[in-house]
C-alpha cells in the first residue's frame, strides 16, 4: 500500500503549483484505490474548511463522490452544454482543483492543450482597484499604489476581503453641491461606504456617483455597469438610484442592479427589503426574492422570480457563475475581469451553452481550460486577446 503521507505531501505540491508532470501522474493514480480515496477526499475537505471556514457535512461528502467520477469518467459531455459540476458555492474549489487535475492530466498524456497562445505571459485576474473623482476635479488612484496616509484614513477591507473606500470621514471641499464618481476599470473592483452608512459594491468596469453631501429630503446615485447595494435606512430620505432610464427608490434594503451598456436589459434584483422601479412611465413594487427588467424594445418593465440569488451575487463573492450563459454572455464577463478583447470565428454559437462555478482567482488560461473540457470550443490566446472557435466535431 502507498505510503498516505506520501500523498498528503503530493496534494500540497498540487495546490501550491510546485507539482511535477510525474508527481501528478502519480497523485491521480492515488486516486483510482479507495483507501487513498478517502483520503484525497478528506485533504480537499480540509482546503475548502481553511478557506471558507466550512464544516463537514454529508452534502460536502456527496459533492466529493461527484467530483470522484468527475476525475474517473473525466469532465466530458457529448451534449452542448457542460454539466453542472457543483450544488453550492462550497463545491467549486473541489471541482476545480479536480477539473485542473483532468485538464493537466490530458494535457501531459496527449501532448496538447485547448488553447494555444503565441505568448507565453499569463494573464492574471481582476484586482482591487478603483478610481476616485472628488468634486473639485481631483483623482485619487485607489489601488496597491495607494499611500499609506490614504489608506490608512479611508481604505479597508470588509469581511469578504474587498477593499472599501469610506467616504463618511472625507471632508467636502468648497463645492459642496458637486458629484463624487468612483468608478472601477476592466479587471477592476471596489466597494464604497458612502456617508449616510449605504455600502456599495462595485463590478468590474462600473462607477456610481454621489453627491458630497446629500440633498435635504432625498439621498440619489447613479450608476453604471453592475452594483450590488446595502442600503442604510432612513425612512424620512427615500435612496434613489438611476441607471439608464431606471430609477430604483428605496427606504433600506439589499439589492442588485446590472445595467451594462452592451445588454439590451437592466436587471434588478432584490434580496431583502422593498423597492420602487421606476421605468417607461411605469412603477412595481417588489418583494424579496423578485427580479425586474427593463427592455424597452421587449415590451418594457417586467417583473418574475430570481432564478438562483446565490447566482445573482456570485460575483461579489469571488466566482464566476455561469448558468446556461451562451459562450458570448460569458466572453463578455470575462473580458470585463481580466481586461481581454475576443472575437469569434465563424459559426453558430447559439448551442454553446454553460453552466460552471469557477472561482475569479483563477488566471484567464485556467478558466479556458474548463471551458474547453467540453469539447465544443477552442481557444486562441494573441496578446490580451482571446480567439474563439468551433473544434472540427462541433462545426460540422
């Protein structure tokens, strides 16, 4: 029998990326016998406990038992679409530590990647970073650069580890009716506290802008792109939050606009509280749990359940969730996180469907990689830009 601490050893050279092509041969062959199964099992249990500080259950035992066959039968599927490879967000660090391992797997046995690239630069994932525009004209650069009189004054980081800017303690200068914009590039994210106590979330490529100080009888903010609000309450200052030509009126409450440029729809969703949409001279209420869209062309404003909310805040929570996204919805998130242009080749897409949790974290190779174990796409990295294509079986 192998030596199990042979095996512990193994797994954290995995993790830690120091992992030969022969150790990793070795590390899954562990896998095919269950007595080091069970092992394996309890060093990825123990990986997800020291990051999300999880408890085992027999939920996770049974995510463990899908991620065995995922390694044994590989993350293949013969339909369009890859399967979904996970119940709760709990499940994705196993899934993808898995998936890297069948992915590298093919990799060193056929001699071949899924995507090709003519540069060998990795391109990393978004980061924290923002862009602060005071009143007066002012630009504060809010990213690793930042000074430490800065940062110490307005900038910390909130129990999900997002950076956050507290405006509550800068003072406003001589034009005290003029607008603050924080605004986040591509690859970018930030989170704001703004002075009435609100917390906002910023996505990549978003901006919102508020005033110094609020009016006497309403508190309003505009966006862009995709925010995620936590509204102090103040039931004698109604918030208002205009994206496009949307307008969201509430007292205090949790909700999420997705409003970017390039969708036809502004998305807002709610998850606690009570909110006013306001849209095409019309207005709904909605409740927790409900969803509004605003698509003029498509009959205007329109309200139903939200599918999935764990999906709705996934990027806030460091992942990537894709459910039944076509290839194009989710090249566009991707190029927003890790600042990347694409193009497509020629074909029909409209079948090459996903739905896969990939944690944000990952460099934009990796997340090719269990996009490409489907077999339907291939990938072309050239620079920072990313060249998809149909595989020979999938364009017939």
């Amino acid at each position: 029998m192998k030596e199990k601490t042979n095996l512990k050893e193994l797994f954290n050279k995995y993790l830690t990326g120091k992992a030969s092509e022969g150790e990793l041969l070795h590390l899954l062959d562990f896998f095919k016998l269950e007595e080091d199964s069970a092992l394996l099992r309890a060093l990825i249990l123990a990986e997800l406990e020291e990051e999300e500080a999880l408890e085992t259950t027999e939920e996770q035992h049974a995510i463990l038992d899908r991620v065995s066959s995922v390694l044994k039968y590989g993350i293949r599927n013969e339909k369009v679409r890859l399967r979904r490879l996970y119940v709760r967000w709990a499940a994705a660090a196993a899934v993808v530590i898995i998936a890297g391992f069948w992915i590298a797997l093919e990799r060193i046995q056929e001699g071949a990647g899924i995507f090709t690239s003519t540069r060998q630069e990795v391109i990393a994932p978004g980061q924290d970073k923002a862009i602060l525009e005071l009143e007066d004209g002012r630009i504060i650069n809010l990213d690793s650069s930042i000074g430490s009189g800065v940062k110490n004054s307005y900038v910390f980081a909130d129990t999900n580890g997002m950076m956050t800017f507290n405006t509550r303690g800068l003072p406003a200068t001589d034009k005290k009716s003029g607008e603050r914009t924080l605004s986040t590039p591509k690859g970018g994210q930030f989170a704001v506290l703004l002075s009435d106590g609100t917390k906002v979330w910023l996505n990549a490529e978003s901006s919102i802008s508020f005033p110094a100080i609020f009016a006497q009888h309403t508190r309003d903010v505009s966006i862009t792109g995709e925010v995620y609000f936590e509204v102090a309450k103040n039931p004698t200052k109604p918030f208002l939050v205009h994206a496009r030509q949307q307008t969201v009126k509430v007292l205090g409450t949790h909700f999420n606009i997705n409003a970017y440029p390039e969708n036809d729809a502004v998305q807002t969703g709610l998850l606690e509280g009570s909110v006013a949409v306001i849209a095409g001279g019309k207005q709904v209420q909605l409740l927790p749990g409900q969803m509004s869209v605003w698509q003029e062309s498509q009959g205007g404003l329109k309200v139903g359940r939200i599918p999935d909310p764990e999906t709705l805040l996934s990027w806030k929570g460091g992942m990537f969730c894709f459910d039944h996204n076509n290839i194009t919805e989710i090249m566009q998130v991707l190029a927003r996180w890790y600042d990347i242009e694409f193009s497509f080749e020629n074909g029909d897409y409209s079948n090459c469907v996903f739905d896969a949790m990939i944690p944000k974290k990952k460099s934009i190779q990796e997340v090719l990689n269990i996009l490409g174990a489907s077999q339907q796409l291939e990938f072309k990295i050239k620079g920072r830009k990313v060249v998809v294509s149909q595989t020979n079986s999938n364009s017939n």
